[in-house]
C-alpha cells in the first residue's frame, strides 16, 4: 500500500508536467514516451526540428528530449534555437552516434546533460524525474519572434557561407550537364574505418549553383568537397577547413559522381562511416530518396592533355577520351596476384553493378600495423575485406577481382574533388589516394591557368 500511494503520489506530481520528444524515428518516439506515459507524464512527439520548433511555440514543455542526428535541422541547431526562444527550457540531448566534443558543443548551447542509446531505462526516468522535480520551467515574459522559426530550416546555415567555388568559372568545358541534388534530406548511421568511433551522417539538398560541401555537427565551418581542402590522403581522403574536417570521404565521392549528384550538404562526425566498406548502401540512399534535376550550367571537365604521376611500379595517367574510362593494374601476392579491371562510368545503374558493391580490404599482417598508427579502429568482420594467406577470411568475395574494383571505386570518388566530372581516359598501376589526389591537382592547375 505504501508502495502504491507513493506512486500515486508522484504521478500526481508530474500529472501536468510535458515533455517533448524529439527523434526522427518512430519507434524511438513511440518506446520513450510509452514509458515516460506510464509515469504520469503529459508526452508531446516531433519527427523534426522544424516541428520541435512549433511545439515549444505552442506548449513551452517542461523538457525537451532532444536527438543530435535528424536530417534538415540537426539536434544541435535545434538546441539553438529552441534556446533562443525559451531559454529555461532544459534540454536533454539524445545520440548514440555522438562523441566528446558533440556533448560538450551541446553542452556550450544550453544542453543540460547528455544520454547515450540505446537508452537505459532506469537511468533515464530517473534523470527525467530528477529534472521536472526541480520545476526549473520558466515561461518567457516577452513575445518571440515565432516567424523566424523555421527560416533556413532546411540546412539551418546561411546561403552566404556556402563557397560555390565550382561554378565561378567552368573553363575546359566538356558535355553541359544537368545539375542535381537529393529530393530531401536523409539520415544514415554507421562507424568510422579509421577513428573507430560511432558516426552519421547527415545528407541536405541544396540549391543550383552550391556544390557539395561538408559540415561538423557541432562546427559552423562549412568545408568544400574539393581538391584544394584536401589535408591528408594517409589510407583514406580528408579534407579540412579551420576546426572542421571530414575523413573517408571516397565512397561517398564515389557514389556521388555516379548518380551526377552536383549540390549537396553532408555533415558527419569527422569522419563518413565506412557502412560496409563499400558504395552499395550510399547507392541505395540515392535510389530511396531520389535525385532531382537543377536549373543552371554544369560541364564536364575535357582534360586537353596527358597528365601522368609517378612511374615504374606505381604511376597513374590521363589522356583526352569521349568519356571517363579508368584501366587499373593492380599486383599483390597470392592469393589476390595481379587483378586488372577497366570501367567506363556512363550511368548510375552500371555503377552500382560493378562498381558499388565492392569493398575496401585489407591484409592480416597490416591490420596490426595500421592500428598501432591509429588506423583502421573501427574495422570490423562486416565493414570491409580481410584477407589471409588462403583469400576472405571474414566474407566471400562478391567479385573474383574486388580488389582491383574497389580501387576503381576509390578513384572516382578522389576524382571528383574538382566538382565536376572528369572526361579522359585513366590508367593507372598500384595507385592510392595520394596518386590520385596528385593527378587531380595538376588538372586543377589547368583550370586555374584558364581563370
């Protein structure tokens, strides 16, 4: 009997007090306020910023419940917003793709605290308890100004820090393009290859004219994807701007340059998950989400001249053609031995068939090594090739020769740090990131002659 008035008690308590949920999945959604109901708790849901943003409006709630990854709005811009507007409001951010400085960049813009999922039940009513007990809620004394609710909602960031540096000047014009971008935003979740922490990513339409650029959840900086931000091409392509950076960042170029995809806002955790080491899954976002056409000029970059880097053993050149052809030479020992593949990229749809499925791999006696370096810490059986000395040790190959078509993978993905697609012929020998980048330069080079 105790035990029950107690309860009554406290559900008496928090009979008018409301929480708002805020997560772009349902069951999320659905679980955590079914369990807060079951406390006696008034519960409010939104899918989204946006709509988190007109409920706050409408019912001011006690607390907020707050996911980080939600495409359009991220929770982070959110949080900021929701601040502007009701500023004792406390917030809680939710996230199980978050790191440390996500939390303490959450924490600067008003966070209260911070729960990790997949949540723990106990834990989270009894913070949840904690905080509505303490009755911080205060309403706003004056009018906001609701309007500015929602403008910039799709990407939350400003026109004016987007460097549309791709289409100032189109000089070594080939065929005219259609500009594209995705037709609305989306979400993935995954683990970075080389940093080994828990990532998203976030995937925003922008307009005619941008480019794609990458953003921080928890940075402003906003970082082109182009040859010329490009920090370090160690195992893996990373490009950089100020306190903002994006690793991994060539299966997702990759996919990108296939389906013609010209205008796009990707913000990640510092590195794109790896998914599983291969294009596949970013191609199926495409082909769920759908691509549209833009209005505005886009060429093809008509590479004038042959442009070669390196020689003997590892070397990688370009020459005039009708289309973007790559011929690569890959010779490792058995039992990968000497693999060549030559791929004409001339639709989404053979890409995604030969191309796309084939995953990063790496050999047992460098996997050791590269960890030592702080390489490779997220890799695991289901997100790229192991092979030993007798093939797949983790998986069967989807191709006889993967190898050799992952690297033509990865090399249309750093191919295309330029903003537009190159047309020429590429033969290459045993060439990686720091090749292709190299190669990419010097037909950067060209362009900027023409300026």
């Amino acid at each position: 009997m105790t035990k029950v008035a107690h309860c009554e008690t406290t559900r008496s308590y928090l009979a008018d007090k409301v929480v708002l949920i805020v997560d772009d999945e349902a069951s999320i959604r659905k679980t955590l306020g079914g369990i807060l109901s079951d406390e006696g708790i008034s519960v409010v849901t939104a899918p989204d910023g946006e709509t988190a943003l007109l409920k706050v409006k409408e019912i001011q709630p006690h607390l907020v419940l707050l996911d980080i990854w939600m495409p359009g709005m991220d929770g982070l811009e959110t949080l900021a917003k929701i601040k502007d507007l009701s500023p004792n409001t406390p917030v809680v951010m939710i996230s199980g793709h978050a790191n440390i400085s996500t939390a303490l960049a959450a924490t600067k813009r008003g966070a209260l605290d911070f729960l990790e999922k997949p949540l723990d039940l106990t834990s989270t009513i009894k913070l949840v308890h904690s905080i509505l007990q303490q009755d911080s809620h205060d309403k706003l004394s004056s009018t906001p100004q609701w309007e500015a609710l929602t403008e910039n909602s799709t990407t939350g960031r400003k026109a004016s820090e987007i460097n549309p540096l791709v289409f100032r000047q189109q000089h070594l014009k080939g065929r005219a393009l259609k500009q594209k971008t995705i037709a609305h935003p989306a979400i993935l979740y995954g683990q970075g290859l080389h940093s080994g922490r828990k990532s998203g990513l976030i995937l925003e339409p922008l307009p005619a004219n941008s480019g794609i650029h990458f953003a921080g959840v928890s940075e402003s900086t906003i970082v082109p994807a182009h040859v010329d931000f490009v920090e370090s091409t160690g195992f893996a392509t990373t490009v950089r701007l100020g306190r903002t950076q994006a690793g991994t960042i060539e299966h997702l170029m990759s996919a990108l340059c296939a389906y013609g995809i010209s205008n796009l806002l990707i913000k990640c955790n510092g590195e794109v998950p790896v998914m599983d080491g291969s294009a596949l899954e970013f191609c199926r976002l495409f082909d769920d989400v759908g691509v549209v056409e833009q209005e505005g000029e886009w060429y093809e970059i008509a590479v004038p001249e042959t442009i070669q880097i390196g020689d003997g053993k590892e070397w990688i050149r370009i020459e005039p053609a009708d289309e973007l052809t790559i011929d690569y030479t890959l010779r490792y020992p058995e039992p990968v031995g000497e693999q060549h593949f030559t791929f004409s990229l001339s639709d989404p749809e053979s890409y995604r068939r030969e191309i796309a499925p084939s995953r990063t791999f790496s050999f047992v006696k460098d996997v050791g090594q590269l960890q030592k370096a702080g390489l490779a810490l997220g890799g695991r059986f289901d997100n790229f090739l192991l092979i030993g000395s007798e093939g797949a040790i983790n998986d069967s190959w989807r191709f006889s020769n993967e190898p050799v078509r992952h690297k033509i993978l990865d090399a249309i993905g750093d191919l295309y740090l330029l903003g537009r697609p190159l047309r020429g012929r590429i033969t290459a020998c045993m060439t990686g990131h720091s090749d292709n980048i190299q190669l990419l330069s010097k037909v950067g080079e060209l362009l900027k002659a023409l300026a």
